[in-house]
C-alpha cells in the first residue's frame, strides 16, 4: 500500500475522522486540538461517527489524557448526536516575563 502526501486540514473547530486512517487518530486528535487552541478556538467538534463505538471510544481515551481539554460531551441533536464529541479546551494564558509575553 502506497503512503500518501500529508493532507492540510482546515483549523475551523471541526475534525471529521472519516477520512483518516484509525491509526492516525492518536496523533491526529492531540494535534489538531493543539491548532485549535493557539487561534482561539477552544470549543471544537470532534466527528467520529456512531458505528460500533470503537473510534469514540479511542477519542474519549485521548482527550481523558490531555491536559488542555477542560471538558467534552456528545453532540447534541444538531451537532451530530452521539456520533460526535464536543470538546472544551483551556485557553491559553499569556503571562508577562520581563516586560515580554509568553504563553503557556
């Protein structure tokens, strides 16, 4: 199987997992929060399909583990229901340091 160029996703506050591979989810979801976060989006729907449960699953695993993700819920009925998680993230705090911010 032949690996394909990186694709650009669009940092608008909704990451559709359809089109990418499980095995990138990992890496993918910590990522584009990341991205999200440092341009001030801190309310973002994560896309994972309702299926069998596995990727949701895996989703709530990732954002359990990482420190910016202040909460998360399902969609409601006209963000995608259960087959998409809404997460809350913590802003980025600028504190000065000598005069000169920095952000944490």
């Amino acid at each position: 199987m032949k690996d394909f160029d990186p694709i650009e996703i669009p940092i608008n506050g909704t990451l559709d997992l359809h089109t990418f591979r499980p095995r990138d989810v990992k890496e993918l979801v910590p990522d584009y929060l990341s991205a999200c976060r440092e341009r001030g989006i801190l309310t973002v729907r994560i896309i994972h399909g309702k299926g069998t449960g596995e990727l949701r699953r895996t989703v709530h695993a990732i954002l359990e583990r990482l420190s910016d993700v202040l909460s998360f819920h399902p969609g409601s009925l006209d963000s995608g229901g259960w087959g998409a998680t809404i997460v809350v993230l913590r802003p980025v705090e600028t504190i000065a340091i000598d005069g000169a911010a920095a952000d944490t």
